[in-house]
C-alpha cells in the first residue's frame, strides 16, 4: 500500500530535524511506495529560500509518483468533513489538512504526519497513520 507523507514530515526531513516521523520517512525511502499530493508539493517547495534548495528538493520530489488531491468531488468530501468536524466542536486550523486527510480516507491511503493537526481526523473521520 502506498505511503503519503504531509508536508510536516517532509519539511523536517529537508530541514534535518530528526523526529519518529522522519525517521519512519527515511526507513520507507527506497523499500516502499510514496506518493505526494500536489497540495503537498507546493507547500513543500513554497517554503525553500534558496534557489538552489528549491531546485534540489523538486528534484528529489519528483522521483515520486505526484497525485492531484482536490477536483469536485474531493471538495465536496473535504468540506462535509470540516463541517462534521466543526459540529463536533473540533476547529481545523487548515483548510488544506482537511483536503490532505479526506483525500487519504477516500483512497484508503495511511499518512505519515507530525504534530497533532491531524489527530482529531484520526479519531473522527477514519484517516489511517502508518503503524
């Protein structure tokens, strides 16, 4: 089963912050499937200051498969998911992290995440993090 990592994680990993998280990230490098959403990608690539950081990290970046997150449908699903979030008297800080976990719970796909933005998804909507 392919693997889709948040930006956390990889914005951590470029910056060399070692975590239980990028070490599970470096762990799949290589051995197994990871995908990146296209949400992903730009706030992964958005935040390099560097040119040549930028460059280097795209290029990593694209040895993996790039998947398109929202369209109409993932809208649809993104928002009745923030809404049942919100009646349950969860605030989501992102929008985008409503996108990034709804397009994991409609795929049946685990994410590899850090810090706690996600956790009430877990616990509420079904998303999957990696074991």
């Amino acid at each position: 089963m392919p693997l889709l990592v948040d930006s956390s994680v990889w914005i951590d990993y470029f910056n060399g912050r070692k975590s239980a998280q990028t070490d599970a990230l470096n762990a799949a490098l290589g051995s197994e499937e990871i995908i990146i959403g296209d949400l992903i990608l730009t706030e992964v690539l958005q935040g390099f200051r560097k040119d040549a950081d930028f460059i280097k990290a795209r290029e990593l970046l694209h040895h993996f498969s790039v998947v398109s997150m929202l369209g109409p449908d993932m809208a649809l699903k993104s928002a009745a998911n923030y809404r049942r979030l919100r009646q349950q008297g969860i605030t989501v800080r992102k929008t985008i992290d409503v996108m990034i976990a709804s397009y994991c719970i409609e795929h049946d796909l685990p994410l590899l995440y850090s810090g706690r933005d996600f956790d009430p998804m877990v616990q509420h909507l079904g998303l999957h993090a990696p074991q």
